[in-house]
C-alpha cells in the first residue's frame, strides 16, 4: 500500500458526500416531517394520537434496519449498502405525496425509516473509518451538519409549497423532497468508497508509527460489554429526548402558543441554520478535550433546551433560547458517539457496534414520539412530554459523566 497521499485526501471527499447521505436519509427523510405533519394532519383530520404514530411507524422501519445494515455492509460493502437505502428513502417520500389514506402513508413512511436507518448506520461508520482518531470527531462533526442543511431547506420551502398548492400543498413538500433524496442517492453512488485501501490510502489524520513494520496501523479493539452497555444507555436517551423536539416542536408552536406556520417555520429554519456548527464544535471540542466531557456538555445544554420550551408561562424570551440551545448542540451527539465508537471498538467493528447502539437509540425514537403524542392528546399540549424530555436529558449528562476518558 502507497504512502503517497493527494492534495486533499479522499477522505474529505468521503466526508462531503456522506453530509450529503445524511442531508438526505435523516434531514430530508426525517427531521423535515416536524414541518410537513400540521398541514398533513390538518387536510387528513388527523390527531395528536395518530401524528404520533406516523413518526412512531417511521423509527420502527429505522430500528430494523440497523439490526441488519451492519452485516448487509460487510457483504456488498458500505457503498452500494447506502446508494440501496437512499434510493428506498426517495422513493418512499414521492410515493407519500400521492397517497391519501392513512394507512397507506404509515406503509410508506415505515420504508422511509427503513431507508433512512440503512443508509445513516454505514454513513457514519464510513465516516469515522477514513480518519484516525486525532480526526475522527471533526470529520464525523461535518458529516452529521447534513441534518441542519435540510432543516434550514425544510424552514423555509415547505411553507412556501403549502401557500402555493393550499390545503393539499403538503404532497408537493414530499414529492420535492423525496426528488431531491433521488439526487443524492446518484451523487453518492459516484462518489463513496468503502475504505482508504480500496484507494491505496491510509486513514486521514496524524499516526503512531508501528515500530516493526515502519507504517501506521490502527491496533485492533475489542469493546466491552460494560462500555458497550454505557452507550447504549446514553443513545438511547438521546434517541429519546430529540425525536420529541424535532417532530413536535412545529407543531406546539402552531397549537399551544399560536404561531403561524410562517412564522413556526422561520424558527425551525433557525434550528437547521444554528446547527450548521453543532457537529463541528462539539466534534472538535471531543477531539481536543474528551469524549466525555463533550457529551456532558451537550446532554446538559439540550436539558436546558427542552425545560424551556415545556415551562408554560414563560414570555416567548425563553422559546426562542430554547431553539438556540437546540440549534447549536443538535447533530453533535451522533457525531460523539461515532467517534467514539471508533476509538473504542476500532474501525474494523465501528459499524457492528454503532448499528448495535443505533438500535438501541431507535427503541427510544420509537416510543417517545407515541408516549408523548398520547400524553399531549390527554392533556391538551405538548409541554408536559417536553418537561420529561428535560429530565431524561438531564439523566444522560450524568450518566455521560461516569464514561472512560478516551482522548485522542
């Protein structure tokens, strides 16, 4: 294998492609529903209940497919794993703006997250393979930013739609979007590859020479089962806590404090907009300091986020420093973790153990949204569900506090 490398390792180019990956298979085929749902449910006169189970069917298609993903990658690669994925996501979405029953858009949307949790597993463990770990947070940092993108996207083009194409305006925001995943599926198709060997490369980022073979070689890592257990706790309170702000957010601001969707789409455009930075800080900040320390911080300013915006009564002051608390720590979590994984594990199981945690994070996406769109039909609102949220986040900064120190 060559030590040579190009002007700009491949790996960045690894890194753009796969935010793209994640633009598409979670920011598009995801997050872009908390602005899609209240004119879906207002044209299908549906309620608080069933919205919840659109996004509860969605996380159950997610939670499959990382159970699988992991060994389908070591089989036909990362590459042809994710270009399959989002081109199931694409699809799935376009097909959703032309249907009109219920049951058929729960089909749907479950492929969706099939997709979507196919495709987000290899991207990320992709991602965290082409960098050493001196790296391997910044990198995945920016990968994870595709999110943001397509909020930012989602803010500003779904109202837009919906003011155009009236009550049913609504299927025009899935058949663009789900458009625009088809493009990113070809895009990624060209571009990814499944490791740095396949080019002759060595993984991206500074290395300990192995002293009797005079080239770098990352050692190999077997995780623990108690570590293993430890991030699969913190994902899961993670996947827990997020799915209930991002697809309700839109929504309590339209129905318990009286925002237009202009103007509710504004501040989800904000969330996209601030986010932007999120995996990039934090990533970095883990990098440089910890893991840990990384994730502590996060855990504890997204508490702050959700009390916030469940606290009722507070002037709207506090609404708008809780979508900036959400804004500037939105994506870092998965980008932590990923790296983390990395050191932890190793790239040679990154992708078995992150679809290990994934899945367990996917047990939360899928009874959060449910729970708390049960609870907020019972009591009126969302702002209890985004109470819980904040104590839950709460539990994860503490129990983030009682990791290993990894550094790099």
């Amino acid at each position: 294998m060559t030590t040579s490398s190009p002007r700009l390792h491949y790996g960045w180019h690894i890194v753009w492609s796969s935010t793209l990956g994640i633009f598409a298979c979670l920011g598009l085929g995801r997050f872009a529903l908390g602005m899609l749902l209240p004119a879906m449910g207002a044209s299908l006169g549906l309620d608080y209940s069933q919205m919840g189970l659109i996004s509860t069917i969605n996380f159950t298609g997610y939670l499959l497919a990382v159970l699988v993903c992991g060994t389908v990658a070591a089989r036909i690669g990362h590459r042809a794993t994710i270009a399959l994925a989002l081109l199931i996501v694409g699809l799935s979405m376009m097909l959703i703006g032309i249907s009109h029953a219920y049951l058929m858009i729960l089909v749907l949307y479950f492929f969706t997250g099939l997709g979507s949790g196919g495709a987000n597993v290899p991207i990320m463990a992709l991602s965290s393979s082409w960098f050493t770990s001196s790296r391997r947070g910044r990198a995945t940092g920016f990968v994870v930013i595709g999110s943001g993108f397509a909020i930012l996207l989602a803010g500003k083009l779904v109202p837009w739609l919906n003011s155009r194409g009236g009550a049913e305006g609504w299927r025009s925001g899935w058949l663009v979007l789900g458009g625009l995943v088809l493009v990113v599926f070809l895009i990624d198709a060209l571009v990814l590859r499944n490791s740095p060997r396949d080019m002759g490369l060595e993984p991206y980022g500074e290395k300990a020479p192995v002293a009797d073979r005079g080239e770098w070689c990352e050692p190999e890592k077997r995780i623990s089962r108690k570590n293993l257990a430890h991030l699969g706790a913190l994902y899961f309170l993670f996947g827990a806590t997020y799915v209930v702000y991002v697809t309700f957010i839109v929504t309590s601001m339209i129905r318990d404090r009286g925002f237009s969707e202009a103007l509710a789409g504004n501040f989800w455009a904000w969330v996209g907009g601030l986010s932007l930075m999120s995996g990039p800080i934090f990533g970095t900040m883990s990098d440089r300091f910890s893991r840990r320390s990384a994730l502590v911080t996060v855990f504890a300013i997204q508490a702050i986020s959700y009390l916030f915006a469940g606290w009722q009564g507070l002037p709207h002051f506090f609404l708008y420093l809780s979508i900036g608390c959400f804004g500037i720590t939105a994506w870092s979590i998965p980008s932590i973790m990923a790296a983390l994984v990395g050191d932890l594990a190793g790239p040679r199981h990154a992708a078995r153990v992150f679809g290990f945690i994934t899945f367990i994070f996917s047990l939360g996406q899928i009874s959060a949204p449910a729970a708390a769109g049960l609870m907020a039909e019972r009591s009126g609102s969302f702002f209890s569900s985004f109470l819980i949220t904040a104590f839950l986040a709460g539990l994860g900064a503490i129990l983030a506090s009682r990791l290993p120190k990894v550094t790099s």
